[in-house]
C-alpha cells in the first residue's frame, strides 16, 4: 500500500512550515507529490527484494532499518442513535537516517514518527482533522512490540497482549477517539506476493503490506463537550519499506470497501502522469472466509464520477464506478460527507464513503496527488 | 482672513532678516532633533531586549519552571502523553562564551515539533529540503542570524567552537538566516538534543513553555508535580526587562534631559523671534493692521516655522538616532548580550513627542509675545523699551514660580512616596522649576556684579546684558539646564563610582579567587580541586562559595552559601543590626543586600522565604549589607544550612588569604593546581579593575549624551547671541561712531556672552548638586534600593564652569569678529 508515502517524503521537506501553523502555506508545502516522490531514501536503509517470513508480534512493531512505516487506521462507526462517524488514525515513522543516531544525548534520534487524526461526523456534516510530530527519544513518541504499543505524545495504539484487542485513544482540541478494535473473524491478509507489494518494475521499489480488513470497533466519538458511544469496523493497513515512487507516477486513488455480504475490497489505483492506471496498480478482494482474489488493473476499471473543489481550487473525485466485471462487481462509491479534506503538511482527500450499485457497504477512500495541479 | 499684503509684509520681512529666520528655525530644528534622536535611541534598545524576549518568548502564556534548579525531563514527558494536554514546548538554554568574542551568546535549545504553535518565526527558519534531517540528526547543527554570522565570520557548513562551564564543544553552521529579525542577534539556535549535549543538561529541561486558556491552566495545575511551578509571561517578562532595568534608567534620564534641553531651545528661538519684530509689529498697528489680525499672522508665520522646523528637525533627528542607537547597542551588547539594533525602531510615542515639542511650544512660545505686540498700543509697541520692561517686570513672577516648582519637585520626588516615575516627575519640576528661576537669579548676580564691577566697557557689559534680559534669559536658562544636569548626572556617576569602589574593595580583601573555567557565573569547582586547595601549604585561610539564583517576589535573587573565612567577613559593610550578626548567620540567620532590604521591608530580625522544592523555607534576616552586585538583591546564607536545603552542589568559588601575606608563594602553589583542573585564578585587584571597567562602560553613553546636550546648549547660546548682535549691529555703530575701537566692541560681545556663561554655571552648580542629590537619594533608591554616600567632587564643578564659559567664548567669537568688522557708516545710514 502506497498511501503515507508522499507524506512521508514530503514531511522531509516541508513539515516544518505548514506544522507551524499561522503561516500562509509556503511554496515547499505545495510541491508536487509525483516531484516529491522522486526523491530515493539513503541507500543504506534496508529495502523489500523478496518476500519475507513474517513474525509475530515482532512484525506488529517498529522495522527501524527501512526508512518509512506506518499504523494506518480507519473506520465507519455508529453511535447507540444511529448517527454516523468515520475515523482515520495514522502513526508513520519516518527513518532520518539509516542505523543508530549518536548519542550525544537522550534526545537524539534518527526516528521521527507522524501522526495525522481525523474524524468525521457525517449528520454534522463536519470533518475534524489533526496533525502531530514528535522525535522517537526521550518517550515522547515510538513503537514496540511487546507488549504492542504505538504512541505519539497523547495519541497511541496500545495492546495489553500481542495486537488484539487494541486500544486506540487519540484526543485532539475539540474532538477525539477512545476505540477498542477486537480481532474479529477474519485473518490477516498479506498483499501482494506473500505480503510482498511492488510499487514499480525496479527491483526493491516494494513495501511489506499486510491487512485485517474488518475489526470490530467499540468505544466513543467526542466532538465538543458531546461524547458518543460507538460501535462500528475498522480496518488497519501496516506497511513499511524504503520505496519512493517512479518518475511516471502522480498520485493514487485507494479503495478500502467493506461490503454487508461479508466481503472487503481493497484496491490502489496507481495514476501516471496522464492520468490512466498504472500498471503496477493493485487490489484484493477477501471473501467471508478470508480467502482472496489478488486484482491487477486489466480486471478493474474505475471512472470517477463527480468532482468536490476545495478551497484552493483542487478538484477531488468523490464519486466513483468501480467494475470487476470477472466478479460481478458494479459498485457505485461515493463519500459520505463531500468536505473530507485533509489540509495539513501535504494535502489530501481521505474519509468516509458509501457503496451502492451490485452491493452495498461502506468504507474508506484516499486521494491523493491532485493538489498543485492534474 | 489676512490681506494679502499683510502677507507680504511678514514675507518681506523674514527674507530681509533671513538670518532671524533661520536661527529661529534652527533652534526648533536642534531641539525636535535631539529629543528624537534620544528617544530613538532608547526604544531602539528596548525593542533589541524585547525582540530577544520575546523571540525567547513567543506565543506562550506560561511556563513551568523549577525554581532554583532545572525541570525533570519526566514532567514534561508524562504531560505530553496525557490526552487534553495544552500546547507544550521544552526548552534547554544557556550562556555560552566564544573564544575571541566579548559577550555571551545564549544558546537556545528546541523541539520544533513543539514549537508550531509558540515560535513560529523560530520555527520557519528553514525550508530547504533536507533541513529536518540534518537538524535532528546531526549533533551541533547550527543556525544563527546572518548578522551573528558575519560578526563572527562563520558561513554554512562551518564550525564555531563554544565554551560552557570551561568544557568546549564544536557546533557545526547547518543554516544562516537572512530573514530580517526571525532568529536574534544573540541566538545560536539548536535542537534541543545539542543543546542538552552542550550545556550538559541530560534529563534536564530549563523550562516548558505553554499556551494556556483558564480551563487548560486548570487542567495543568492539577497535574502539577511537587516543586513545579506554573508561571505566567507577564512574570516571566519582567524577569527579563529587569535585567536591563538600571541601564534604561540610564536612558530615560537622558531623554528627559534632551526634552528639557530641546524645549528652552525652542522657546528661546521664538520668543526671540517675536521680540525683534515689536518693531514691524508697531508700525503695521500704526497703519491700521487690527490687533486681530495681527496677532493671526503672528501665529500663522509661527506654525509654518515649526512644521518646517519639525520636520528637518525629525530627519535630523532620524539621522543622529542612527549613530545613537549603534552607541546604545554596543553598550549594551557589551554589557549584558550581543544585540544588533540593525533597524531603527520609528516608535509613535518618539515621533508624537518630538513634533508635539516642535509644533506646540514654538506656538506656546510665540503665543505670549504675539498676544503682547497686537495688544500694545502702536506706540508703546514701536518703543525699544516697552518690550524689556514688559520682560522685567515678568521676571519676579517667573521667578516666583519657579521656585514653587522647584519646591514641588523637592516634595515629589523626596517627601511623597511612589515609585521611580515620580522620582523623575520631580526631577523634571525641580529643573523646569530652576530655569524658570535663572532670569531672576541672574537678576540678582546682576545687581550684585553691577555694584562691583570696574568701569567702562565692563560696566556696559554687565548693564546690557540686564537690559537684554528678554532676549537672552532663555539662553542662559538653557545653558543653565545643560549644565546643571552634567553636573547632576556627573556627581551621581562619581558618587556611585566611588561607592562602588570602595565596597568591592572592602569586599574583594582576599588575596585570590578561583573559579571554574568559564565566563559563567554556575561554573563550578571539582570536590578534589577544593580538597587540593585545602592541603596547600601557603594557604592560610579560605572561603567558600556556592550560589544560586531564586524567584523572590518577582526578582530573581542571587542565594549564596557561604563558608566565610574571619577577613572575609570584615568586608562586609554591615548598615543594620551589625552587633552579633555574624553570630546570628552562624546559628542559621542570613545577611540580605540593601536593595533586597529596601524592596522587601526586611530589617534585622525580620523574616525571609526562600523558595524550595520542599515549600518555603524560612529564614531569618541577621543584618542588611550594602551591595551593589545586584539590583535584584543577594543573600548570603551559611554554608551549612545551603548544603541542608540544596545538597549536593559543587563550589562556585574560593577566596583565599595567603599565610604571612606571602601571594606569590601562594599563586605558585595554586597555579601547579590549575594545570590538572579547569581553574581561574584571579586577583583581588584584578577582579577590582574589571568591575570598574564594566562601571565605566555602563556609563559611557551617559558621557555621550552630556556631551551633546551641551553641545546643543551651546549652539543656543550661539543662536541667541548672533540674533541679538545682528539686532543691534545699528546699536554698536553708534557706539564705533563715539570712538570705541573694533577690539572694545569686540570685547564688549565677549565680554557679555562669557558673562552670561559664568551667570549660567554659577546657577547650574547648585541645581546640579540638587538634581544629583534626587537622583541618589530618590531615583536610584527607588529604582534599585541601594544608598551611597554623596561625594561631591570639585574638579567637575569647575569643569562645569569652564565649560560654561568656553561655550559662552566660543559662541560670541563669529558674532563679535562680525559686529567689530562691520563698516558702520550704512548702519546709522539707516535711519
């Protein structure tokens, strides 16, 4: 999975100015994701050639040799009333610099870790989103895996046990989240080949990428002084690896679909700089029992159906067609709420969606690479 | 509205009398310029402490801090890992020293990660790709304003070498800012991680900064750790202006004296512009002008004088603040940190000030005498005399008046109680109060000199310059205020000088000091280097010190624990409760400095909390000591009762007596010491020479600013003796046409004009000792809380003549070499 990835790279160049708040976004903040990406990590870093024999917990945490990371989670929720929310809580690391930093002092790291929170409460019609940064030293941000825990100042993941069940508590001005995410029924899913996902033709340009694709979510939603008791399904994404995207590749467009039969669809539309899918694009569809259909672009075909603008004039495509016609899929997939932006360090569009058409489910969608120009 | 031809007429006459014009103007022109130039510099170096303040500052609106000590990563930590925690960002700072560089610079240590919503221009330093990285990554990544840079000629990529507490360590240029004013002059700004490295503060933090609203600072106080405390900006802020407090005293006088000085030059111009015309003035009457519109044109031509007047007056001023401020700003750089006033502050309050004195008192001024000439009638108005005898018969009254300012100044600044402000609000009614006097006083010398001088042209002298009163009253009351405040702020210098001498070398009686390497004053002494010491042979006895600073009612209080060996004590100037004190200190009392004393009430016997991370501790007061080492006050505590409340320090000092008075067998000895630890040794006397050295350096500007307001002074007496020559050129062809020769006419003006200097010093000597006796008494009692004995020294009070005298010689040279070259016969032409 390819989403956080220009994030990351960007992080590098321009956190500093928009995380600063108060000041007009400068130009590095509005740099292009596809000229962002071309950058390549320190070739010292580790890179993903081959597939790999995972372990566990050990793979839950930190792989400080590969120079990016992430804990991505997102979720449809309900509360008791029925009123809807969706969540997104991502913790990247972000490897400065290959190896050990130099101690010359407790705070000193070579580890920086991310974190982007958003919640959106769709009868509100309002998406709340936050941006954190903070140094993997001195406690204020890192990652172990036993027992499991992620944190980022008062942000985190955290498991008493192996992984499951999780804690999530993300608190930010005005909004936050207390979530328990169980394991549910199904298995993890590794993607690609053997948890293996190439991003392009040159050898190494992969990720390790594994799923669970539908964790059964209680907890609460606070938005104000209002707290709302929760249940829904999450879906997290981990990934690391110590890629950067080819010269031919703008941006992407991810589907994370749970469908009320039981089945999930994920699939990264990766876009060339025309615009057509890219060939090294990819999908999966789990079936109830766990079992998957890896997608390649040939089987997909995806038309975007409406367009949101924002308020810098970037035109987002909130509405979709996705066909897989070798499996009878016709889905219509439109958001939840159209203002689901995510302006921070690098802008994005990420937030809940609504599937229709052959069958019906919710999900997450992300857009990315549109702001700055097509 | 006025008839054109009246216009004319003022026209006509200014161009034909372009030199009254002109010195009118000029007058106006000096004094708008000084004030500005003054207060220019002032708020210039203002803005530079408020700028590195504030930089330091930012958007925070509290901080939490650990009084006397550093706070523990751990609070900081487990605060940010709390769900609703406010905005938070930690800070390591400190002073560190250049090897060739004469100030210190502070280096201050960030998260950036943290500082998004505090300090944002601290922040957006750098946007190059890469810069992160680098900033994080790499110990000692530096990035420094591009004018601390160049000044100490390091570029990108290059390293620069500090030294903190003796330990060097190399930091390594990652960015020079050239955005104006983003990082301040004195700041090496680093990542907090080298910042900890460098200033050996691992698991210390000096404060954290926040952004709190009231339910955030509730929020926090609830989570507050024992010993934390939460402060607010405000005390923080005064914290850091107080540190440059007794400098701005410095400046606020000096602007005072300017606005003085600046406002008997303008008065002096237009009034004397007024009183020549009565002439013109009877004859317009005569034929027919109304009073009313008369006395319009007179205003009118006086507000076209002083816009003009004020506005070459505030680019004059603009240009003479520019050199000011550097002066300020070296001096001030010198003194406590490096800061670059690089552009000049043009602050409205300055601005308003200055074209308030130039616009209203040259209307004020001219007021009087306009309302004067449209009301007289034509005839009495044409009559020379009128004029003067208007002006003499005022005189008393003036005088009268004066003196009750005089007195009220007295009573405010000496009487009343209040703080420094009134101290200079009386300052400025006793001197506004003398000058109003001087024409009277003069009066009186007058008639006394009348009596007694010799005859001829002397005697001429001495009756012209009580018939010219009117005109040149003003003059002398400027030369009179100029002087009076040299010697007013010269005998404070020299009384505070001379204190300060004699109580650092009753204090400083050891034959030498050790320190730790290091400019700072927290360097500390190694245990074994203090038990070396000990076992020395030629080492008769030793005291010992160790301090710290601590929050005392809003002042940062230096607390020393002491081990005083017996001469060490008899350098204290005890000034109360000197019987059985030291026997007091040993049972646990402590001895407080006089400013603590005066700002706290304390007297012997009194109480006294000190903050600890236990609670207060409380102590009591066993004598107050004289002490001009910190206006914020010190207290001096026995050794072991420090050790009881902060163990664990190491030593900051040692004094030590030589046996047999032997001090160089003694430096051998200790000097063998210095080259296995990282000491100082310094002499008594050394130490001494330093002191007086930064004394004088403090005090330079105030030389500076003395000398221009003489300056300015001189140039009025100059102004008003040229205008009053020129007048009475018809006056002095008369008297060559009865026979006196060029050099008795020229001896005549010099005469009068170094008269009129002697009358100025003779007033000005006693105002001064008056104003030097407010300022030690009131302003600096009341601004720092310390007394000194008054010492008034001859020498000043007969430069002060001199240079009365000198300007008043001076200012008559061109105006006599002209009247005595002029060819008499077109003068009584004229009529």
């Amino acid at each position: 999975m390819l989403r956080g990835c220009s994030l990351l790279m960007l992080l590098l160049s321009a956190w500093l100015l928009t995380a600063c708040g108060q000041e007009p976004p400068p130009p590095a903040a509005t740099i292009r994701v596809d000229e962002a990406m071309g950058g390549t990590p320190d070739p010292d870093f580790a890179r993903a050639f081959e597939p790999r024999a995972f372990s566990f917990p050990g793979d839950h945490g930190p792989h400080p040799d590969f120079a990016t990371e992430w804990w991505y989670l997102t979720g449809n929720l309900e509360s008791d009333d029925g009123r809807r929310f969706g969540y997104q809580l991502t913790l990247f690391r972000v490897g400065l610099r290959p190896g050990e930093a130099v101690q010359d002092s407790d705070w000193r790291s070579n580890q920086v870790y991310m974190g982007h929170l958003a919640v959106s409460d769709i009868a509100a019609g309002k998406h709340y989103s936050a941006e954190r940064f903070g140094r993997a030293a001195a406690g204020l941000a890192g990652a172990t895996s036993r027992p499991f825990e992620v944190w980022l100042g008062p942000w985190g993941l955290h498991s008493d046990g192996d992984f499951f069940p999780l804690e999530l508590e993300a608190q930010d001005d005005g909004f936050g989240l207390s979530l328990q995410l169980l394991a549910g029924d199904k298995p993890m899913v590794l993607q690609g080949e053997r948890g293996l996902s190439r991003k392009s033709a040159t050898p190494g340009n992969a990720s390790y990428y594994y799923s669970f694709t539908r964790l059964p979510t209680t907890g609460e939603v606070s938005i104000g002084d209002a707290i709302y008791r929760v249940q829904g399904n999450s879906w997290i994404d981990r990934e690391w690896s110590s890629s950067a995207l080819d010269t031919d590749q703008a941006g992407w467009d991810w589907f994370a679909l749970q469908l009320e039969d039981g089945r999930e669809l994920m699939f990264y539309q990766l876009r060339t700089r025309e615009g057509e899918m890219h060939a090294f694009s990819r999908g999966v569809l789990v079936e109830r029992d766990g079992g998957v259909h890896e997608l390649s672009p040939e089987q997909v075909k995806l038309t975007p159906l409406r367009y949101w603008q924002a308020d810098d004039g970037t035109a987002y495509p909130v509405e979709w067609r996705l066909q897989v016609p070798g499996l009878e899929l016709d889905l219509s997939v439109q958001a939840s709420l159209d203002d689901q932006l995510m302006d921070h360090t690098v802008q994005y569009w990420e937030g809940a969606v609504d599937v229709s058409g052959s069958h019906a489910g919710r999900g997450y969608l992300e857009l990315s690479g549109y702001a700055g120009g097509p | 509205m006025f008839s054109p031809l009246l216009l004319r007429a003022g026209l006509r006459y200014m161009l034909r009398h372009r030199w009254q014009g002109l010195l009118a103007l000029t007058g106006i022109v000096l004094g708008v310029a000084v004030v500005l130039a003054v207060d220019l510099a002032n708020s210039g170096a203002r803005a530079a402490f408020e700028l590195s303040a504030q930089q330091l500052q930012g958007k925070a609106t509290h901080r939490l801090v650990m009084p006397g000590g550093t706070l523990p990563d751990e609070v900081y930590v487990a605060l940010q890992r709390q769900s609703g925690a406010p905005p938070m960002a930690p800070v390591v700072n400190g002073w560190v020293e250049i090897e060739g560089w004469p100030g210190r610079l502070r280096l201050a240590g960030f998260d950036l990660f943290a500082e998004g919503p505090f300090r944002s221009e601290l922040a957006g330093v750098s946007s190059q790709v890469g810069f992160t990285t680098d900033w994080l990554t790499q110990p000692g990544a530096l990035v420094l304003g591009e004018s601390l840079a160049r000044a100490l000629d390091v570029a990108e990529g290059e390293s620069l070498d500090v030294l903190y507490r003796g330990k060097s360590a190399t930091l390594t240029v990652l960015h020079v800012d050239s955005s104006a004013s983003a990082v301040a002059d004195d700041l090496l700004l680093v990542d907090i991680a080298t910042a900890k490295s460098v200033l050996q503060m691992e698991g210390e933090l000096s404060y954290v900064d926040l952004i709190l609203d009231a339910d955030a600072e509730a929020w926090i106080r609830q989570r507050l750790p024992a010993g934390v405390e939460l402060q607010t900006a405000l005390e923080q802020a005064q914290g850091v202006t107080r540190l440059s407090a007794a400098f701005e005293l410095n400046l606020t006088a000096m602007s005072l004296l300017a606005l003085l000085v600046g406002m008997f030059l303008v008065f002096n111009a237009m009034t004397f512009s007024m009183v020549q015309r009565r002439n013109l003035f009877g004859r317009l009457r005569a034929i027919g002008v109304t009073s009313r519109e008369l006395f319009r044109m007179v205003l009118l031509e006086a507000l076209i004088l002083a816009v003009l007047g004020t506005l070459i007056g505030l680019l004059l001023g603009v240009w003479l603040g520019q050199g000011l401020t550097r002066l300020v700003a070296a001096t001030v750089s010198e003194l406590y940190y490096n800061v670059s006033v690089t552009a000049l502050v043009l602050d409205t309050g300055s601005l308003l000030i200055a074209i308030a004195l130039g616009v209203l008192a040259t209307l004020i001024a001219t007021l009087v005498p306009a309302w004067h000439a449209a009301r007289t009638p034509p005839l009495t108005t044409l009559s020379r005399s009128a004029l003067e005898q208007a002006a003499r018969h005022a005189v008393p009254l003036w005088g009268l008046f004066g003196v009750a300012l005089l007195l009220i100044g007295l009573t405010l600044a000496l009487v009343l109680p209040g703080g420094v402000i009134m101290s200079f609000a009386g300052l400025f009614s006793l001197v506004l109060g003398a000058a109003m006097m001087t024409p009277m006083v003069i009066r009186l010398l007058h008639s006394l000199l009348a009596r007694a001088a010799p005859p001829g042209i002397w005697r001429m002298g001495v009756r012209d310059l009580d018939r010219h009163l009117s005109r040149l009253g003003i003059a002398v009351a400027a030369l009179m205020v100029a002087l009076s405040a040299s010697v007013g702020v010269g005998v404070m210098v020299e009384s505070m000088r001379g204190s300060v001498n004699t109580w650092l070398s009753d204090l400083l009686n050891a034959d030498l000091y050790v320190a730790a390497e290091g400019f700072d004053q927290g360097a500390q002494l190694t245990p074994s280097l203090v038990e070396d010491v000990a076992r020395l042979q030629r080492v008769d006895a030793i005291s010992r010190y160790r301090e710290r600073k601590l929050p005392i009612d809003g002042r940062r209080v230096e607390v020393i624990g002491a081990h005083l060996a017996e001469p060490s004590r008899q350098g204290f100037a005890l000034l109360s409760g000197a019987s059985s004190a030291w026997q007091a200190f040993d049972e646990g009392a402590v001895l407080v400095s006089e400013p603590l004393a005066w700002h706290l009430g304390l007297a012997p016997g009194d109480t006294l909390e000190l903050p600890t991370v236990d609670g207060p501790l409380v102590v009591k007061v066993a004598a107050v000591f004289r002490d001009y080492a910190s206006e914020h006050g010190r207290v001096f505590m026995d050794e072991k009762l420090y050790e009881r409340v902060w163990p664990g320090q190491p030593l900051n000092t040692l004094a030590l007596f030589a046996r047999d008075g032997d001090v160089e067998a003694m430096r051998r000895e200790v000097s063998e010491l210095a080259a296995e630890h990282a000491i100082v040794i310094t002499s008594a006397g050394a130490i001494l020479r330093e002191s007086m050295a930064v004394f004088d350096r403090t005090f330079r500007i105030t030389e500076v600013l003395r000398i221009l307001s003489l300056i300015v002074a001189f140039i009025g007496v100059l102004s008003a003796l040229m205008a009053l020559q020129l007048e009475r050129g018809k006056e002095y062809a008369v008297l060559r046409a009865l026979g006196l020769t060029r050099g008795q006419i020229a001896g005549l003006i010099s005469g009068e004009s170094l008269l009129m200097g002697l009358l100025a010093a003779c007033v000005a000597l006693p105002v001064g000792i008056l104003m030097a006796w407010v300022l030690i008494e009131s302003v600096q009692r009341r601004a720092f809380g310390w007394t000194m004995p008054f010492g008034v020294d001859g020498v000043l009070l007969m430069q002060t003549v001199l240079v009365g005298l000198l300007a008043a010689g001076l200012a008559a040279l061109y105006p006599a070499w002209r009247s005595a070259h002029a060819d008499p016969a077109p003068q009584l032409r004229e009529d």
